[in-house]
C-alpha cells in the first residue's frame, strides 16, 4: 500500500536561513507579499531585520502584527480583512505556530473563500490558497512544514482541526539563530510539543515508514537537547537540534497524523486558555500510559531512541522507562498541573465530558493505539488532578 506524502516546496535549513527570504519569494514567482506576524517579533526587531531584505524593491512588504496566540476566527478575520485590501500574491508568516496558523488559514480563506468552520474536519482541503512562506521562531509546532491549521471558535470555545495538502506552506525558513532569545518557558512547551510529536506519529496507527524515519530521527535530537536548550538558551549547538528536531517532528506527523494527546491537549487549551504545548505536556505521560498496552513495541523503541532504554531491555520494562522519563522530564522542565497553572477544580470536571466528545470529533483519538471512550478520556482528565 503507497503512502502520499505531503512537503513545503522549498525547505531552506540552518543558520541565517531567514535571510534568504526575498531569493525564495522570487523562486516562487511571487512578487507582492505581505507580513503575517505578533507584536513580540517586531519588539525582538526579527520584522525590522525581514524588512531590511527588500531595501531594493519598489515597495517594501506591509506588515500586519495583530496575529494572538492560539488564533480565533476574530483574529483570523481581522487578518484576512488586511491581506484582501490590497493585492497580495503571498504570505509571509513570522513567528511561533499561531502566526504561522493564522497565514495558513488566511491564505485559503482569501483565495477561496468561505468561512473557517467550512474548512474543519472531516473537510479535508485539497486547493492550496496563496503561497505561505514559513519562517517559525520556535522550535516547536512544525506548523512550517504540516498540512495541518487549529482555529479556535470563540463562540463555542472549539477548537477547529483544519487539515488537507491546501493548508501546507509553500516555503519554510528554518533558522535557529531565531531561537536562541525564547524564554525557558516558552523552549519547554515548544519542545515538549515537538516531542509529542515525534511519539504520536511513530505510535500512531497512519504510521508509514516515511514518517517513522522522520519522528526517529527527531527523537535522537529532541531527547537529549531539550533540558540543556531549557538551561542554557543560548547553547547553539541544543537550539541547532532543537530546531531540525521539531521540523522533522512536524513533517512525521503532518504524514501520520498526531494522536490521543492532541485531540484531548486542545479542548484544553480552548477552554482555559492553557498554551498548546503545555497542555500536551500535562497529559503526555498519563496518555501514553494509557496507551501502551497498544503498541508496547513502538513504544519500547522509542525509549530506546531516546536513549533511556537499551536494546537488551525487555519491550515492558522499556516501556516502564519512558513513562518515568516523560513524568521526570515534566519535573524538570517545571511543568505546572492544571491547579498549578491556575484552573479551578470545579469548572475543569464540569466540561471534561465536552471536552472528551470535542476531542473525539477531532479525529485524532482514532489514530491512537488505543481508541478511547469517552468515559476513559473523562478518567485521563480527571487524573490530572492526581498529579
């Protein structure tokens, strides 16, 4: 059986990668773009460095900064309203996955019309929008090479699965040196979020052998970096890996698909306003014990990939290994439970069980070893308060 596999055009990667910016636009054949970013980017002066780049263009690129994160439909048509004023012929998305979101989704709604509930799961978007050119900041997403866009709907506090070849960028720009002035907070979710990642496509049941070789090899470079790119930002050589770990993370499960994290990791965030990567970590180690009885040989390889397992240890005790790991690395990278991030009890049980049905029609539960009910995902929930 074929797998169809799903890239960027142009992937540009390493140091000062972004500088390359105008030579990829041109490639593209596109000639009028425009700037989808936050406000943090133009204070850290990344906006001011892109801009620079088109000194000999007759027009530099308009920017529009009001991108937020964890995008919503508003923000999403405070956008679009920007990129169809004038007449663009690309995006540029700078920034963390919420920019990078934001343009993906702002680039077929401009084309093509519609509204972005017409694009959610199980729609699946096969006519691409106007070319997106990913430059992320982060190393965590891998929104700059999936096919994959998640839009909140204010209204109802869902969080939307927009998916299908449409939604993936034309370009990416993959530069660590961007990376080297994230906060210790924000390089712990993002990584944690890019290792999830890479575990969810390998155990996931959409698995091919393309994306395992993709969310293996990112293992091998996550695994080890994460603490020491936590401690010390400005370590070139962690944040190096880091980067290439989280896009090779990203294209695995772009062509796997993510899996029970994920689809329970976003009811969260869209009801308590809880950072995607964050969430995911709070429920990785209960998920993927959860899960293991499933898949214990995927699993136990995983251990082995990140080096806290040997190849001599039984398939079970590897398996044992990483779920001490997950629940250690949680520990220190100081990842907060649900009470600790702030959230109250009572209001978190009250919509577990819609959380767990939001989770399900998302999709992703289906693509876990284990396909939960609805009862054994309010069971996970209300786990995390036993921390």
């Amino acid at each position: 059986m074929s797998t169809q596999i799903v890239l960027p055009r142009i992937l540009q990667i390493g140091a000062d990668a972004a500088s390359k910016v105008v030579e990829v636009i041109n490639s593209l054949g596109c000639y009028r773009p425009i700037i989808l970013t936050d406000k943090t980017m133009v204070e850290l002066g990344y906006v001011q460095a892109l801009l620079a780049q088109f000194n000999d263009y007759e027009q530099l690129p308009d920017v529009f900064d009001n991108t937020i994160p964890e995008p919503t439909v508003a923000s999403i048509i405070l956008a679009l309203k920007k990129v169809k004023s004038e007449p663009y012929d690309c995006i540029i998305a700078l920034g963390g996955g919420s920019p990078i979101d934001s343009a993906k989704a702002v680039a077929v709604l401009a084309m093509l019309g519609g509204e972005m509930k017409d694009y959610k799961f199980p729609h699946i978007q096969t006519q691409p929008g106007l070319p997106v050119i990913a430059i992320p900041t982060t190393a965590g997403t891998g929104s700059e090479v999936t096919k994959f866009t998640i839009i909140t709907d204010q209204d109802t506090d869902e969080k939307m699965l927009c998916a299908g070849p449409g939604f993936m960028p034309a370009a990416a720009l993959i530069d660590y040196t961007l990376t080297l002035s994230l906060p210790p907070r924000t390089t712990a979710d993002t990584g944690i979020d890019a290792l999830t990642h890479a575990i969810e496509a390998y155990v996931s049941k959409k698995a091919n052998l393309y994306s395992d070789s993709q969310a293996l090899a990112a293992m091998k470079l996550l695994a080890p970096n994460l603490r020491e790119a936590y401690r010390n930002g400005k370590n070139k050589a962690s944040r190096e890996a880091m980067m290439l770990g989280a896009t090779l993370a990203g294209l695995a499960f772009s062509n796997a698909s993510v899996a029970l994290v994920h689809g329970m990791s976003r009811p969260i965030g869209a009801f308590f306003h809880v950072p995607h990567g964050l969430s995911n970590a709070m429920l990785l180690p209960s998920v993927t014990a959860f899960s293991i009885r499933g898949a214990c040989s995927r699993y136990a390889t995983c251990a082995r990939t990140m080096g806290i397992a040997t190849n001599v240890d039984p398939d079970e005790y590897a398996c044992g290994l990483l779920i001490k790991e997950l629940q250690q690395l949680n520990d220190d990278l100081n990842v907060p439970t649900p009470e600790d991030f702030g959230i109250e009890k009572e209001a978190f049980f009250e919509v577990c069980e819609t959380m767990a049905k939001q989770a399900l029609a998302s999709g992703s539960p289906g693509n876990n070893p284990i396909v939960p009910s609805i009862e054994e995902m309010v069971a996970i929930y209300h786990g995390l308060w036993n921390m």
